[in-house]
C-alpha cells in the first residue's frame, strides 16, 4: 500500500473523497488542526481541503486507529515528537499532562503525517563519491522536511548494495519504515537509543559504515564520538539549512572542529524541487 | 406402585430444577473469576511489555476459548478493525453487553470504566483501573458464592419439601 492511501485509511471518512482527489499531487504531508480544514503539503506550500473544520474528536480517532488503540505503546515517541507507523510519520501537538513528565497528551490540536517516499538513485551518484580512499564521515544537512532521512535512505542503499556493510541506527523505525529496502548488506536496528544501539552494532554486526539520522541531543552527539575512531564509516543528518547555518550551533560546530566529519551532503529546496550538493569540511 | 413412581419423578424434577438454577449461578461466579484473573494478565502484559490491545485480545481469546470470556476477547478482536469508525470505547462496552448479558448487570458494570481508559497514552492510570476492575469482579463473585450457599440449602429445602407435599397429595 502507498503511504498516501494508508494515510488516507487513517483519515475520517468525511474527508476521504476531498483527499483522494488531491492524490495527483504528490502530497508530502497531510494537517489535521482543530478549528481548520485539513490540509496538504506539496510543492512548498499548504493547500487547504473546503471541507468541515477538523475537531480534536478527529484527532483522536487517528491516533487511536493509528495505533490500534494502543497510544501507550507508542507514548515514549510522542513525547519526543513523533511517532512512526509503516511509511507514515505522525507528529503531534497538543496540551501534555501536568508536570510534562507523564506519558501522554491530555488534549490534542494538531497532526501532521509525513508521508515518506522512496525515491531510488537520487544520491546514488554521491555514494562512489563517498567511499573514494576510504569513505569520508559525511553530514547530511536540510531544513525540516527537506529530505534528508529519504537521501540517507538512498545512500544507505546504494552503500548497502554496493558491498558495504552498512549498520543503520533506525531509532523509530523511520527510515526502514518496515517497508523499505535498505540494500543487501545493511543491519537495522531500532527501538534503542542511538548510543546504545551504535554500541551493539560495533559489537555484534561488524559494520564498515554506520547510518544514523537526525542527531540533535547531547546523547545522540555522544554516540556520534563513541563510533568516531573505532575505524567505522559515520554517515549522519542533521538539521540545519547549510553549512553557515549549521556552524551557528556549537555542538556541530565542536564536532566537525573534533574532525569527526568531513563531508556535508546539503540538500536545498527551490521551486518545489530539491538539489543535492557535496561539499568539502576543510 | 405408579402413583410412587410419578411422587419420585416429580421430587426428582423439583431437585434437578433447583439443581440446574444453581449450576447456572456456579457458572455465573466462575465466569466472573476467570474473567477477573484474564483482567490481571492483560494488567501483566501492559505493564511489562506494552503490548498492543490486539495482540493482548488474541492471546486471550485462544487462552479462554470456549467459554464467554474467550467469546468477548475474540469479539474485541474482530471488532478492532472497526478502529476509527468507532471509539475503542464503543467497541469495549458493546463486546461487554453483547458477551456478557446473561450474566446480569455487575460484570457490564464492572467492566465499563475500562472503556475510556484502556488504549489511551497514559499506562498507569489503565493498569490501576484494571486491577480496580478485577477485584470488583473478584468480590463481587465472592458475595454471589456466599449468597449461593445459602440459596443451595433453600433451594433443595423447598425442592424437596414440594416434592414431599406433592407425593403426600397423590398418594
């Protein structure tokens, strides 16, 4: 099943036609916020549904078809933002039980479900590139929603199918999205944190490379330095609109200071349309 | 002799009638605990694995297949793919009338609040509602034993008493 029909499976059914004639589009996202239409996300802009206005009643019900009416399970995820079912990324907003320490929502106001896509060959150029005299620790860089886990996707792959094994650190199983194909030598492990399981993959998968995707909190930078120097390949992504944009933040800053990584894959989006650009850390 | 063959079968029927209505409340208790303990796994299972309700639903269904508790299991079972259509908390308190209606008001009673919790983000709060709900269950089953006690002598008292009077009247 396509990630837009499974989310359109998510949808209340009044919704349904409105969304299905928007399919044509190519959506890469589809917004629930109680008091508007829903809305889709394609090109660079939201277009919104002339459709009733969405209710938290609304919400609630996707989450709950979402999960099989089993929010606890994916609790620990919607604290830290999102949570991932097959291709679909469902992010939330909402008023968080008193103290912020308890595991749920008390109310919601806004979804946003990302539809994640394979585009296949998109950086497969960049891959031969990589691994010239031994593969350079590269950085994959883009603003939300600019595409980086469906590069990383796509350099884990031809990595993969190329020979390399690949260790991919898939946190919430966003980037196999448990239906996509991360190439013939890749070992994906999820539902662990990024330090614990670069540890194991050291440990058990003898990778040559290991993939992780968005690293932003301090835990997820330390387990970047634990595998930098054990003589494993790091390919990354992170945040940032560009290489200025990405100096700002003295964690990254410290990082690619240390050497940790040479390469930025920066990804920019102009028109609706995104260009990959390699650029060297000096 | 044909006269003492109808007073025996009619003592017999009085006290196979009494005997059925006390089976049927037996039955009523067992059920009563061994849906009550099924509660405690499901807690078991949420508070140790985070397992989903589906998954919980399936493995208690083939647990106690054949009987009314495995019935409602399954039927939460089959009933989840209505998701989305429904509330779990329609779909909870519909399986729970549906499966357990014979079995009088306390097990449905019981059973309700459960509803509107169970499936939500916040685990705690479901596994206290449902450990509350087995042991309403639990306790609830424990008066009806102790009613059925004394209903049981009551019962075989009048049955035989009835049969005795009725006996004394043919012959």
């Amino acid at each position: 099943m396509d990630p837009f029909t499974a989310a359109l499976e998510l949808m209340p059914q009044r919704y349904e036609s409105a969304l299905r004639a928007q399919a044509g589009n190519a959506p890469e996202e589809l917004r629930l916020r109680v008091g508007q239409p829903p809305s889709l996300l394609w090109g660079e802009n939201e277009h919104f549904l002339s459709a009733d206005r969405v209710t938290g009643e609304d919400i609630a019900r996707v989450l709950e078809k979402a999960t099989g009416a089993s929010l606890y399970s994916a609790a620990e995820a919607m604290r830290q933002g999102y949570f991932c079912v097959g291709a679909l990324r469902l992010g939330i907003c909402g008023r968080v039980t008193a103290g912020g320490g308890g595991s749920g929502f008390a109310s919601y106001s806004s979804l946003c479900i990302r539809l994640a896509r394979e585009y296949r060959g998109i950086c497969a150029s960049f891959a031969d590139r990589l691994c010239e005299g031994g593969f350079s620790n590269t950085l994959i860089v883009a603003p939300p929603g600019g595409g980086k886990t469906t590069a990383l996707r796509d350099l884990i792959r031809s990595l993969a199918d190329g020979g390399r094994r690949v260790g991919v650190i898939d946190e919430r199983c966003e980037i196999s999205g448990g239906v996509f194909d991360l190439g013939r030598c890749s070992d994906v492990i999820s539902g662990l944190d990024k330090l614990s399981a670069a540890l194991l993959l050291l440990r058990s998968m003898d990778p040559q490379i290991i993939a992780s995707d968005e690293i932003s909190s301090p835990g997820d930078l330390n387990a970047i330095r634990e595998i930098f120097g054990c003589g494993v390949g790091i390919l990354a992504s992170a945040h940032a609109a560009g290489r200025e944009d990405l100096m700002k933040r003295g964690a990254y800053r410290a990082l690619i200071g240390e050497g940790v990584f040479t390469r930025l894959l920066v990804i920019r989006r102009r028109g609706g349309k995104r260009s990959y650009a390699l650029e060297a850390l000096a | 002799m044909k006269k003492l063959c109808g007073a025996a079968a009619i003592i017999l029927a009085c006290f196979w009638t009494a005997l059925d209505r006390l089976r049927e409340k037996q039955k009523r208790i067992r059920l009563m605990r061994r849906l009550a303990s099924s509660l405690l796994e499901l807690q078991d299972e949420l508070a140790e694995h985070q397992s989903s309700l589906s998954g919980c639903f399936r493995s208690l269904a083939a647990k106690n297949a054949g009987d009314a508790v495995g019935g409602f299991y399954a039927a939460l079972c089959g009933e989840m793919l209505g998701l989305g259509e429904l509330r779990f908390s329609e779909i909870w308190r519909m399986a729970a009338e549906k499966c357990f209606a014979p079995a009088g008001e306390a097990v449905p009673d019981a059973l309700r609040p459960l509803g509107a919790l169970l499936g939500g983000s916040e685990l705690e709060r479901q596994c206290a509602a449902l450990e509350r709900a087995s042991r309403r269950l639990e306790q609830e089953a424990e008066t009806q034993r102790n009613v059925l006690k004394n209903e049981r002598r009551l019962c075989f008292g009048l049955s035989l008493s009835a049969g005795a009077f009725l006996v004394i009247m043919l012959m």
